[in-house]
C-alpha cells in the first residue's frame, strides 16, 4: 500500500484493512471488489491486481502464511528484494539493514563512501550493510526505522539537514571529509 503512496495517507486505509482481514484467506473470501475498492482509494489501481496474485499465491503456495525465506519471499508476485528484506526484519526479527537509495546515501555520507545508485542492488554492499545492523531483533527494526526516517527527514539528497542530524558528530560527510567511491 505504500508504494508511491505518503503514509499519511495509507495508514487509515491500511488500519481498516487489518482491522477487517486476519488473513490472506479473509482476503480471498472477500473478494475482488473489496480489494479493489480499499486500493482505489489511495489511488492506482494496478496495486489491487497485484495484491490479489499475492493474496492468491499466499493461500495457494504457503497455506495463507507468509515464508521466511528471502527466496521465496521474492518468488512471490510483486514482492522483490527491498520488500523481502523489510518483511525478514519487521515480520521475523532477522539482522538485515533494509536498503534502498536513501539509506545507502545515508550510510555513504556517514562512512564517506560515494556509491552509485545501482550499488543497493550489489550482494557485497548488502553484505556489508547488514553487518551494521545490531544483532537483536527489536533494536534491528529501530535502526532500520531509524534509518528510512533520517533519509526522508534529515539526510535527504539535495539539502541535507546538518543541524538536525543525530548522528552528525560521527559523519565523515558532515565534517567536510570527500567520500571516496566504492
């Protein structure tokens, strides 16, 4: 639901959601209409379709549940690495740092490292991302939250916010340091 959709305006739509379906299968019986009508409300309705091949590959090949696996998480419709991951560290607690463009610019300006956009996608970056996340679960899931919230507020690309910066004494970026490139 939050695909190029502001939060602000997903939650309401997405407590109802959950507040009506406990389950993929609740999805199902539901129908498509119901779907379609919760998605037409934030708008683009193509992430109704996708929502049902989800809904419908969920109940179909993992009994409604949803795997714990990185590979079959990105097997199913819709779902590829970003998604996977965030699931694998919000659902289930793993140590994975969720990457996308701004937590890559984030940890680059921090550890002056240039990296290319494309770099998120590279197995060695992920590797070394997820090796900076901490070990426990609920203290994994707030740095990654952490994370996504500094790029979108603070460390933004165009005119990072020195200032407001928490982690600013720390940052190569922030002191003046070049990055190097990666």
């Amino acid at each position: 639901m939050l695909q190029r959709t502001h939060a602000v305006q997903v939650e309401p739509v997405f407590r109802e959601f959950c507040a009506r379906f406990a389950s993929p299968s609740d999805v199902l019986r539901a129908g498509r209409r119901v779907v379609d009508g919760t998605f037409r409300r934030l708008g683009l309705l193509w992430r109704a379709d996708q929502f049902w091949k989800l809904q419908t590959a969920l109940v179909r090949d993992h009994g409604g549940e949803v795997p714990r696996s990185y590979h079959e998480l990105c097997m199913l419709p819709g779902v590829g690495e970003y998604v996977s991951t965030a699931v694998l560290v919000f659902g289930f607690g793993e140590r994975l740092t969720v990457l996308d463009s701004n937590v890559l610019r984030i940890l680059g300006r921090y550890f002056g490292i240039e990296f290319p956009d494309h770099a998120r996608r590279s197995g060695r970056v992920r590797r070394w991302a997820n090796l900076l996340a901490p070990a426990d679960p609920e203290a994994c899931r707030r740095y990654n939250w952490a994370l996504i919230d500094l790029g979108a507020l603070v460390c933004t690309s165009q005119v990072p916010r020195h200032d407001a910066c928490p982690i600013r004494d720390g940052c190569l970026f922030a002191s003046g340091i070049p990055q190097s490139s990666e």
